[in-house]
C-alpha cells in the first residue's frame, strides 16, 4: 500500500498538465523557454527518472543503459507525447506506473530524447523533427 502511494504522489507531483487531457492538450506545445534537452529533462523528467537518470527500481524505469530506451527510441518520442501505461520490461524489471504525457512542443521532445541519447547514454544517434512528427 505505501508503494503505491509512493507511485500515485510521484505521478500527482511530475504531472505538468493542470488540465484534463485531450487529444488537443496533448498537442498543444508549451511556452517556449527554449530549454536546452537537459533543462527539459530536470523539468518533467527527473522526478520520476532521478536526476541521473537511473529511475528507481521497480517504480520508475532507468533511462540511462536502458535496453528498453536504447532499443527504439521512438518509444520515447511516443511515450513523451501520449505517456505510457502499459506493463514494460526494462533491463529485465518489470514496471508498472503510469507516465502521463508531458505538454512540450516537437523541437523540445527532439531536444530532450537527443540529451538522453548522446548525453546520458553516449550514443552516436539522434533523432530528428520527421521522427517526432511521424510517431
């Protein structure tokens, strides 16, 4: 019971969407600030996924050495857009949380799965707007 409402807190606390979620909401691109991928990941993502990236064991999945990021990282771009709520297997963990879709426009989802990518996980690959628009 206290795990759970441990996850339902983390949730309340890293949801950035004040409004009921639509299909339109979840488009609609937040103010721009023009926050590098790293500014953006420490305001909707390092809540849930730890400043370092290594989530919190069975709660929140790791980013960082993440088979399950690294495999597809359109994953993220969808999980970004439209959150997740599907069970996932991550590094051989299983998890269980919802992630809520985060309200950031496309050049800033590009921004912030490319940090993840060649930042926190030193990869050669970046993704690009055509990728995000396809997703």
């Amino acid at each position: 019971m206290r795990q759970i409402l441990l996850i339902f807190s983390f949730v309340l606390i890293g949801c950035h969407n004040n409004d009921e979620p639509s299909l339109k909401q979840l488009r609609k691109p937040s103010l721009s600030e023009d926050l590098t991928g790293s500014q953006l990941y420490m305001k909707y993502c390092a809540i849930c996924h730890q400043k370092d990236a290594k989530g919190v064991i069975g709660v929140f999945p790791p980013i960082k050495d993440s088979d399950y990021f690294l495999e597809d990282p359109k994953r993220a771009i969808h999980n970004i857009l439209f959150g997740q709520s599907e069970t996932i297997v991550v590094n051989g963990e299983t998890y269980n949380t919802m992630m809520p879709p985060v309200k950031i426009s496309d050049k800033e989802v590009v921004n912030v799965v490319n940090y993840l990518l060649n930042e926190v996980n030193q990869v050669d690959y970046k993704i690009n707007i055509e990728d995000v628009e396809s997703v």
